[in-house]
C-alpha cells in the first residue's frame, strides 16, 4: 500500500513551492515532538485557577438565567390567566 500511494505521490504534478512528501513527514515529526513537550508541561496552577473561576461564574451565570427563565415563564402565565 505505501508503494502505490509513493507512485500516486510522484506522478501528481508538484506545484511551484509545493513541499515533497518527505519534508511534509519531517515538519510533522518536529511538530508532533514540540507539542509533546508542552502537554507533558501541564497547565500552571495560576491558569487553572483562573479556568475554574471562569467556569464557577458560567456556572452560577447560567443558574441565574435558568431562574430568570422561570420568573419570566410564570409571569406570563399569571398575566395570561389574569388577563381572561
């Protein structure tokens, strides 16, 4: 299979700058070997903090929209029967 996708490779016409096969795995390496490195680093505890204060604050964000949704919906309700 990798020979008849090396044929598929070489016979495509190369574009003007276009980079070969080999450089592209190469480029790939290096990159998957930088990144490895900074996920193995982790995230410094000010970052995690700051994430979990953000998501405490969407959290109680969101509470509160879901009680605001209630009021609005039992409002409309009262005023509707109200209303008749």
């Amino acid at each position: 299979m990798n020979d008849l996708k090396s044929k598929i490779i070489t016979r495509s016409p190369r574009s003007k700058g276009a980079l070969t096969p080999e450089v592209q795995a190469r480029i790939g390496h290096q990159l998957r070997t930088m990144y490895e490195d900074i996920v193995r680093q982790g995230v410094p505890e000010r970052f995690a903090e700051m994430i979990r204060k953000l998501d405490s604050s969407t959290n109680a964000s969101e509470e509160s929209d879901g009680q605001n949704l209630e009021k609005h919906r039992h409002s409309g309700t009262r005023r509707s029967a109200g209303g008749d």
